[in-house]
C-alpha cells in the first residue's frame, strides 16, 4: 500500500474517492455537488455516529463520510474502526485510489488500519470481478502540520501494520503447507532480511538436549518438531543490559492427538501457531525499527496428532533441563493440552538466556475464549507491573487485554501424584490452571502470559481485519516495547 503524505485540503485531491472523519451532529463541510446530496439525505441516514458509513458520488468522484460519534469521546480505536470499514467499501467497489482528511493525532490509526483492512488471503482463490484492495491513500494534514513529524509517525505505524500482516499472511496458511520445519525456514529468512540472529533446533539437536516436552508432543507427526530462536541486539551493545524475551506457542496443528477433538471445528486449529507467528511478527517490527531494546524470540514448533508413535495420557515426560538444578517430570494425562508442554521447554531455554522479563503468548486454552470471547485475551502472570505495562499497551492498540487470577489454588489443582505437575486441571478455571503450568517454568524472573485463544483469529468479518488470523499480539508488544520501563 502506498502512502503520500500532504498538508492540504483532501477536497483539492485528484482521486475517485474522498474520506472525510464526521462528528455526530456535526454537518461536515463538503463542496457543491455533494453538499446538495447531503442536504436533500434524511437526518436518519447519517448523522456521523460512530459506525456509520455513507457513501456519495457524484459523476466519477465518490465521497465517503465516516462516523465517529461525539466530537469528545473520539479513541484510536475508532478512527482504526471508521478507516477499516471505509477502506473495505472502497475496496468491494473496486476503488484503488483515495484520499482521507486527517488531524495528526489520527495519523497513526488511520495507517495501521488501512494497512490491516486491506490485507486479505487471497492466495488460493480466484480473483472476484469488482473486488480490489486499495492500493493507494493520499493523507492530507491540516496546512501547519509538521511533515517531517508526520512521515516518522508513517514510516512507523506502517512497518508495524505490516509486521502485523507479515505474521496473519503466514498465520493463515493450512497445516498442510505450514509445518514445523516451514516455519523455521520463515524465521531464517527473516533473521537473514532483518539481520536478525537465529537459531534452529532440529529433531537430532533436541533430543541430545533434552527437549523432552516439544519431543514428546511432535511425536505423534510425519512432520518434526523445532524450537526456533531469534536475537536482536542493536549497536551500541546492550549486551550488560539482559534480553527481554518473547516466547510464542506454534502448533502448525492441534488434533488434540491421542486425546482426540471432535471433528466440529477441528480446522480452526491451523491457526494454533499464531503466538509463534506473534512473535515472529513482532521480531520483524522491532529490528526494522532498530528498537533500542535487547530482545530475543524463542518459538516452540510442533504439530500435535494421532499415531502409533504419539505421547500417550499418563506418559510422563521431562522438559528441558537448561541451566536449572532439576529438570520438571510432566504427567500427561491429556494430550490435548500440548500448548503448556511445548511452552515449558521454551520458557526454559529463555530464561537460560537471563533475560530482565518473559513475556509468552499462546493459544492456549478454550476457557480462556469462554471467559473473555473474542473481545480481550487473557493476561496472567507473576509482575503486577509488567501486566499493566501490558494491559496499557493493549488499551492503545486495541489489542485489550484483561486480567485472570493466577493463585495458590490453581497452582494446587496441577500437582500430581507421580510427578512434579500434570499437564490438566481439569475443566474449572483452565486459563488459570493452564499459566499455573506455566509458572513452574519461569521461576522468579518478571513474566506475562497472554492467552490469545480468542483473539488469534476471527470467524467473523472484524471492522479492520478479515476473517482468518489477526496478527494479534504484534501491535500491542510492539507499543508495550516503545513504552518500556
Ligand atoms: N489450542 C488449544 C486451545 C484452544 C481451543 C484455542 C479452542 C482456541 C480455541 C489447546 O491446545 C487445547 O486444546 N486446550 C485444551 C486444554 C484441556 C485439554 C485441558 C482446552 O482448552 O480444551
Ligand atoms: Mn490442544
Ligand atoms: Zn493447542
């Protein structure tokens, strides 16, 4: 997409579609020929309420006004909800060209929202007659903005979008093109764009260290697992200052294994890798950006399915020891609940990296999307203020998140009797007894678990997303990065 940024009224533009941000009760200015359309449209029609669309031609050229309700209550999450949906009727029109009337305040939403609305995953189907996406948006400023302010704001927001689409591009592939292995070849190629570090342990490199959760859940498939990791370390050397690490829950497929899903909606759990793809995503923002910030990404790759070789319920299995004086011993007693599993070898070999904070995001649970739907992923932890640094972060983005408790009882209800923990407990409070799995990897150091179960992808037409995944995470760790304490 591209973007040309001016100091001007959009009404001077040369392009087959205007937008114009509207107030409620609020009558926009607009020139001659619309005016007159406007003026003969009931009240009812629009009013510029938030959500509120109206699209206007006269001749060739079309204007699009968008609500944003009261002239008070305007957020960033509106205008990326008013610019994705104008965007989206353009593109069902056909529109190529636009050009929108902005204040600097609403530059940065209106860019990531063009950027994420008119991404779409078209890759294997025919193209439709009328439908494009927009190729190309002019951006007029008000005539004493500061453009050199306003192009640093673009170039920003846009690697971010873009990073964002970087992740849901490769987030919607299938399972059957999407496998462990692909994803790392992704993460090297990646590394090698963004002059990132990496590196990739294959099936021969995780069984002489121990990987024993990740190995015990790629078992089961044709396809091997692998922990892929990513450094960014920018000069001058941060090196005395530790990483933070971002860890992410791939699973390019979740059958549930011998602990089979029912059939029904059984295919969504190709997104299952889209905390993996978060932190790839993100990874790619923050060396575009040159961050100055040490960050490292550790991805725990597998496909988790049925077969004569598959972990079984009450296998006990031995994550990776790293550095610490005990590895933990693991009973399975659901294989269906192989996001922790993988995550607990991860979260290990991240801290063996000493980093300052963990971060991990992770589809992990289907309590999770009961508590919460769609609307806010879950945060739980161990850093009070590492969670609102985050929940912060989630705010501005409109990526939310909202918390879940993570006590003693929950960690309690993991214990088991032939081992240090049990891979379930059971169905009350699975978010919670879920992190409280994952709490037993990360010892001391400041940690935020995110379970973006229900926010990975979408089944329903989003304002500035299409259906399928939602780069989610990548935005809000890139914000929470900018804001670091
Ligand atoms: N990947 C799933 C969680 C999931 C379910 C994400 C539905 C999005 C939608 C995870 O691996 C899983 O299967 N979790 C189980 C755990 C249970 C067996 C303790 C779950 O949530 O049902
Ligand atoms: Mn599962
Ligand atoms: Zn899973």
């Amino acid at each position: 997409m591209n973007f040309r940024l001016v100091c001007t009224t959009v009404f001077s533009q040369r392009v087959p579609a205007l937008i114009l941000f509207c107030h409620e009760k609020e009558r926009p200015a607009v020139p001659i020929p619309f005016r007159n359309l406007l003026d003969r449209l009931p009240r009812k029609e629009f009013n510029g309420a938030d959500k509120q669309l109206l699209l206007l031609h006269s001749g060739a050229s079309h204007l699009l006004l968008a609500g944003l309700g009261k002239r008070g209550g305007v957020t960033p999450e509106k205008i990326r909800r008013a610019t994705g949906a104008a965007v989206k009727r353009l593109g069902s029109i056909g529109i190529t060209q636009a050009a929108v009337q902005l204040g600097m305040d609403q530059l940065v939403p209106t860019v990531e929202a063009a950027i994420l609305a008119s991404y779409q995953f078209l890759k294997f189907k025919a193209p439709s007659d009328n439908h494009t996406a927009l190729k190309s948006l002019t951006l007029c400023l008000p005539k004493d903005a500061d453009l050199a302010v306003a192009k640093a704001l673009l170039a920003r927001a846009r690697v971010i979008a873009e990073s964002a689409n970087y992740a849901r591009a490769i987030g919607n592939l299938p399972a059957n093109l999407v496998y462990p292995e692909v994803l790392a070849d992704h993460a090297r190629s990646l590394a090698e764009e963004c002059h990132l570090a990496c590196t990739v342990l294959d099936k021969p490199a995780l069984e002489s260290a121990g990987f024993g959760g990740l190995l015990a859940v790629g078992s089961g498939s044709a396809r091997d697992p692998r922990l892929i990791a990513l450094a960014y370390n920018p000069e001058p050397r941060t090196e005395n200052r530790e990483p933070i690490a971002l860890v992410g829950k791939a699973l390019t497929f979740d059958s549930g294994g011998i602990s089979i899903k029912p059939a029904d909606k059984m295919d969504e759990m190709k997104f299952d890798k889209c905390g993996g793809l978060a932190v790839l995503g993100a990874m790619r923002a923050i060396a575009t950006l040159r961050l100055p910030l040490h960050v490292i990404g550790v991805i725990a790759a597998a496909e988790n399915m049925p077969s004569a070789t598959s972990y079984r319920p009450g296998d006990i299995v031995t994550s990776y020891k790293g550095n610490n004086k005990r590895a933990v011993t693991i009973e399975v007693l659901n294989t269906d609940a192989e996001g922790r599993v993988v995550l607990g070898d991860a979260l290990t070999y991240a801290r063996e990296r000493n980093p300052q904070a963990i971060i991990d995001l992770a589809t992990l649970t289907g309590a999770c999307v009961v508590a919460l739907g769609p609307f806010a992923a879950g945060v739980l932890g161990n850093d009070e203020q590492l969670q609102q640094q985050l929940r912060a972060a989630g705010e501005r983005t409109g990526e939310r998140l909202w918390p879940l408790p993570l006590w003693q009882e929950y960690k309690d209800k993991i214990k088991s009797d032939v081992a240090d923990i049990k891979n379930t407990g059971g169905r009350d409070g699975g978010a919670s007894t879920a992190a409280a799995f994952l709490a037993k990897f990360v010892g001391d150091t400041p940690w935020a678990h995110l379970d973006i179960a229900g926010t990975a992808w979408t089944t329903e037409e989003h304002p500035y997303l299409g259906k399928g995944a939602t780069g989610f995470g990548v935005r809000l760790l890139l914000d929470a990065l900018q804001h670091w304490k």
